[in-house]
C-alpha cells in the first residue's frame, strides 16, 4: 500500500486532486477534519490541552477555538507548546488510519505535513501550490473574505521555496478551471504511481 501526502499554501488545489486521488481508488485523510474529531473523542488529548491552556473548553465540551486561538497566535512559545500536543495526537491517528487502510492506498492531506513530522509515514510526498494572485481569488470566492485579510492570510503561510525544499514533488496549479487542473493532476499521479515503490 502507498501512502501519499499532500501539502501547500490555500487557495492553491489541494483539495481538488484529493478528490483525484480518491476517484483513482485512494483513501483519504483529512488532518484538519481528524484533529476537530480529536478533540471531540480523544480524552488524552483533551486533558493534555487543558492542563496547558486552562480553561479553553465550553460547557458543552466543544473547544473554545477563540479563546485557545487568542492565546496561542500572540504568543510563539504557546503555539510551539500546542502543536507539541496537537502533533503527536494526530499522528497517532495517521499511524492507525494507514494500519486499517485496505484501499489502493492512502493519502493524507495536512497543511503541517512538513512541521508535524507526517511526511515521514508517507511513500511521496506532493505540495501544490499556485500563483499568488491566483490563491487570492480563490479564496476570497472560497471563503467570502476581504481582499485585505485574504494578503494577510497568504502571507502567513510558507513560500513555494519551503515547499520546494521539503516535498518529493512539486505541482503548481496554473489551470484555467477546476476541471483542467483535475486533469493535470491525474496525468501527474498517474506518471508518479508507475515510478512509485
């Protein structure tokens, strides 16, 4: 089994060649969707976070993503300290999600592939990236946001160059369509799986 991991900026397709790999017959694993359900059900990682952070949960046990977002993006040292909580948690999840996998393969989407230590449990690892006014529009459309906050939310991210560095391969996202760049994407994977272990 073959496990795939995906990485690069928003705005730039990563979503759509998951859909790719999924339709060639891959599972997936959504890291942002995976750590909401963490939190939800792993206790460990739960109590891990309020013995650092307080109290960051509400009544009903869903995470205070504010109050926990206010304390950890104005202070460096408390990010490294969540994601020291946050990363290990998640890959855990990856370790057992690929043990159970029965498809083709798996792919794991994470924007932290890199950072998190996830790209060392996958066979290749893909950023797609895109040109920056390209990633613009997309995610003010995507998401309904100003053009202001949509810079200041590129900015924060890694440049291409990191990207390049880090990942076996690098796809940049120039398609005129969705459709274009799914098909850019197939050909592209489809070249990769032959050469693939």
């Amino acid at each position: 089994m073959l496990t795939i991991g995906i990485t690069g900026p928003t705005g730039a397709g990563k979503t759509t060649a998951l859909r790719v790999l999924e339709e060639m017959g891959f599972a997936a694993v959504d890291c942002d969707a995976l750590y909401y359900q963490l939190l939800r059900t792993d206790e460990r990682l739960r109590r891990q976070l309020a013995e650092a952070f307080g109290d960051i949960f509400l009544p009903g046990g869903q995470l205070d993503r504010r109050r926990l977002g206010g304390i950890v993006f104005s202070d460096p040292a408390a990010l490294r300290r969540l994601n020291a909580i946050v990363y290990p948690a998640v890959d855990r999840a990856v370790e057992e999600a690929i043990r159970g996998c029965t498809a083709r393969g798996l792919v794991v989407d994470a924007i932290n592939l890199i950072e998190s230590g996830l790209a060392r449990r996958c066979d290749l690892t893909l950023a797609v990236t895109a040109p920056e006014a390209v990633r613009l529009r997309r995610i003010m459309e995507r998401d309904g946001i100003s053009e202001d906050y949509a810079r200041r939310r590129i900015a924060a991210q890694k440049p291409d160059s990191y990207y390049r560095k880090h990942c076996g391969f690098l796809l940049e996202n120039r398609a005129e369509s969705r459709a274009d760049f799914a098909a850019q994407v197939r050909e592209t994977l489809e070249s990769l799986l032959l050469c693939a272990p």
